[in-house]
C-alpha cells in the first residue's frame, strides 16, 4: 500500500495516486490548508442513495434533540451535545484559520453556539427546523459552523468512508484516535480508534464530493435577495406606496435598492418576514431542493490553491496502453474504476471495488448508487420503470467477445435489492449483433445488461473531455435502444 510521500499538497501528491479529482468520488483536499468548500446538510436531505439518507436521519436526530434540551433549557444536555460539533480539522474544508486550535477552542466555540442558539427568536418559537435553517435565522451561525457541526455528528460514517476509500485506493492507514463520534441510540460521545490516513502526524478524514458546496443550498442573502426582496417589490407595487416610481414610458418600478434601504438585512428580519409569510420560505426551500446541483470535478479543481485540471486524456492514455489478457486484468480493473468515475458522476457516486454480495460468497468488479441526478442512470427508474437503486460493472479484459458465461456471471449479481441493471465492460466487440441479441434475451426477463467495449468508453470519455453531459446519457440511450427495439 501506497505511503504518505513528501511531494505537493494535495492528499492524491502525498499519497502517490495516479488518479486526478474525476477518478475519485472524494474531494482531493489540501493537507496543509483549508479549502473554501462545505459540507451541506441539504445535500443530504435531496440525495436518496442510502449513504446520504443514513447522514440525513443522523443530522435531523441530533439536532431536533439539540433543539429540545435548548428549548427546554437544559444548558448542561445542550453543551454536551455541542462539546464535539466545533472543529473538523481533518476534513480541510471551509475557512482557514489563523488562531490556536484544539480543546478549549472547542469549547469556546460550544459555548458560542448554544448562546447565539438559545438567543434565538427562530429556536424559541420552534420556526427553526433543521440545521440548514441555522444560516438563515440565527446570527453569528453561518456555512462554515454549519459544515463543521454537521462533519461532526456524521464522523462515524466519514471515518467508515475514508478506510473504504483507502483500502480501495491501496493507501496506506494508520490506526490512530478517530475523534468523538455521536451515538444516536445512547445519546453520548464516543472517542474511539479508526484506519485513517496519515500526513506529517496529522490524520485526514475524506468527505464525498457530492456533499460539498461553493455555498449552502439554503443561504440568507440569496433568499434576502431573490426572494424577500421580490415579495416585498410585489406588494409596494400592489399598494402604490412611496417606492413606486413611474417612468417616462409610464411603467411603474420598484427598485430592490429602495426596498432594501426600508428592510436592511440582518437574521431577525428574515425570521420575523418567515413568520408573517411562511410561504414565501417554503417556496425558497422547493426552489432550493429542485434547483440544488453538484459540484463538477471543474468546479472543485477551480477552488484549489494548486490547481492540476481535469485530465481526461490521461484516462484514455491509460486505457490505449492496456493489452488484453490476463497479465492486465487488474490494470483494467482498476482503469475502469477511474473511467466509470469519471464519465457517469454525478450520476453514479460511491462507488465499491470489488463489493463483496450474497453474505460474502461472491464479489462484483464494481457498483455504484444509483443518485437523482438527471442523467441516463435516473431515466432508466422514472421513464422505464427498471428497478436501479445500484448498478452493477463487470470488467472483462478478454481478447475475445463476451459469450454465456460472463453474461449470466452479471445476471446472477442482480436481485430485487441492488436492482436489475448491469454493465459489462469488455475490451472489443467483434459481432456487436450477437451481442445485442443476448442482451435482448436478458431483457425479456426483466433485466437491462449494456455492453460497453474500448471504443464505447473513449467516445463517453470523449464527451466527458467536452463537459458535455447531455451528449453521454444520449449515447447511452442509443445502447438502451439497441436492446429495447
């Protein structure tokens, strides 16, 4: 397994990866500074691949509890539930920060946050609901609180990821104290061991990419600006007020300018607008949840200090370079991983090598979550009413077709549980007809097998080189024609 190498900042330099950010499902982090991104609860909350729902149900148990003993008044539960939210070091995500870290900073921040919590109109009155809410209606709270305290109540399943991410990425872990994790079931904080990675002494904790933002989804001045202000241009004009100004060419005009100058911002003035039209925050909210977007691997790398690109062509190279045959095999496997990565998120997110099934007995090459993002992968469940929570790879670095056995190999992965889509990756098609004819046969059994060969993935590649998205799930569609038709 690879070790922390000294050369770059980045943890893919530290740790002698090949891949580059679109190869990886995690967000390649600085280890010696903090990279201006968040982790977003909402993110959560819109996602329904299991791992974000488990985060979700983790977030909202912990912070309605929170919210309870604040409520109630009970300073002593509230403070030890914040003892361990302040700080979250190892993920190298939000702002940096000059001054001392470590324990009594910890408590300092606790301390803070259930003042300005417990001072607040919107907790009080039992408006504020979740923890995305906090940017909005309490003051002093904002994206990068928000980020810590929710990498926080998720570490657990932050360090499960990272030693899966690891071990799949031959990196090197040490077992090393993981931090305090939160037990829903006890309701206490557990200090505990973990396989972590290590860099000049200091543990790192991984965090997907789908779960990060430039800025949360739910943000005070973005709902000030277009939502409030909005409303309130609407209802100067519906009652002729002062602001109106008419024009020459006889149109009447509210500016935001004016109406800002009457209504400055600040949180209790949007808590006390939310109040008086609840409404217009839940149309904020559906905005938010239909609107919200992932960060592409562009966007993350546009965020880095030391910035690499995303190289496509290096994918491509690392295909052309593979011979058929078994002494490549693993080579293959492990180009493919990169490439499905690469070409289908944020489609296909967290993805697993070599995942074991059936209790053990058997192993899929690759699967991966089956996400909301629009894309082929989404289509398949809401317009083909195919079952997809998960989809299924196999790699298969033959120097002939796919025949039988590999097609039932993949069809006997595929249950009522994973789901009944499956993709075989395969070097060269020779009779792509007979191909197609057998995943026909498949198909009338209820189960969607595509074949994809070299040539299939530098065009996807190809496209993906482009960022051009839509042009991917269009040729996928015109594999899922060549079966269903």
């Amino acid at each position: 397994m690879s070790s922390a190498k000294k050369k770059g900042n980045r943890f893919s330099d530290r740790f002698g990866l090949l891949q580059s950010q679109a190869e990886l499902d995690f967000v390649d982090i600085p280890v010696d500074a903090d990279l201006k991104l968040f982790c977003d609860p909402y993110s959560f909350v819109i996602e329904s691949d299991p791992w974000f729902v488990e985060c979700n149900n983790e977030v909202s148990s912990f912070f309605q509890r929170l919210l309870d003993f604040i409520r109630a008044r009970d300073r002593s539960s509230a403070m030890q539930m914040l003892e361990h939210v302040g700080e979250a070091n190892e993920a190298h995500l939000g702002f940096s920060e000059k001054e001392a870290r470590g324990l009594g900073i910890g408590r300092k921040k606790a301390e803070a946050l259930y003042e300005r919590l417990q001072s607040s109109d919107a907790v009080k009155t039992g408006r504020l609901q979740d923890i995305s809410e906090c940017d909005l209606f309490v003051r002093g709270v904002g994206p990068d609180n928000i980020s810590d305290m929710t990498l926080n109540i998720i570490r657990h399943k932050l360090l499960e990821y990272t030693a899966t991410q690891c071990e799949q990425l031959g990196i090197e872990t040490k077992m090393v104290q993981g931090g305090f994790c939160w037990n829903n079931e006890s309701n206490r904080w557990k200090n505990g061991y973990a396989h972590l990675p290590v860099v000049d002494g200091n543990r790192l904790l991984l965090v997907p990419k789908a779960a990060v933002r430039y800025r949360l989804a739910l943000d005070h001045q973005d709902f000030y600006r277009k939502h409030v202000l909005e409303f309130l241009q609407a209802e100067h004009l519906s009652a002729n007020t002062s602001l109106v100004h008419v024009l020459k060419n006889g149109k009447r005009r509210v500016t935001k300018k004016d109406v800002a100058q009457e209504n400055p911002l600040s949180k209790e003035m949007l808590f006390r607008f939310a109040e008086e039209h609840p409404e217009v925050l839940k149309a904020y909210k559906e905005s938010a949840y239909n609107n919200i977007a992932v960060l592409r691997d562009e966007d993350i790398e546009g965020q880095q200090r030391q910035q690499k690109g995303v190289d496509i062509q290096a994918i491509l190279t690392k295909l052309d370079q593979l011979k058929s045959g078994h002494e490549d095999a693993s080579k293959f496997h492990d180009a493919v991983f990169g490439a499905m990565h690469a070409i289908f998120y944020p489609q296909l997110r967290m993805f697993k090598k070599e995942a074991e099934i059936n209790e053990g007995r058997k192993r899929l090459d690759i699967i991966a979550n089956n996400s909301r993002a629009p894309g082929f992968f989404s289509d398949l469940a809401s317009q083909h009413n195919i079952l997809c929570p998960y989809i299924a790879f196999e790699c298969k670095n033959y120097t002939e077709d796919p025949r039988n056995p590999e097609f039932d190999q993949l069809s006997g992965r595929l249950n009522d549980q994973r789901g009944k889509v499956g993709v075989l990756i395969c070097r060269h098609i020779t009779d792509r007809p007979a191909i197609i004819a057998k995943c026909k046969d498949y198909r009338k059994k209820g189960e969607l097998l595509i074949v994809l060969d070299d040539q299939d993935l530098k065009i996807l590649l190809g496209h993906r080189k482009e960022q051009a998205y839509g042009l991917i799930s269009e040729y996928m569609h015109k594999r899922l024609r060549e079966i269903e038709l």
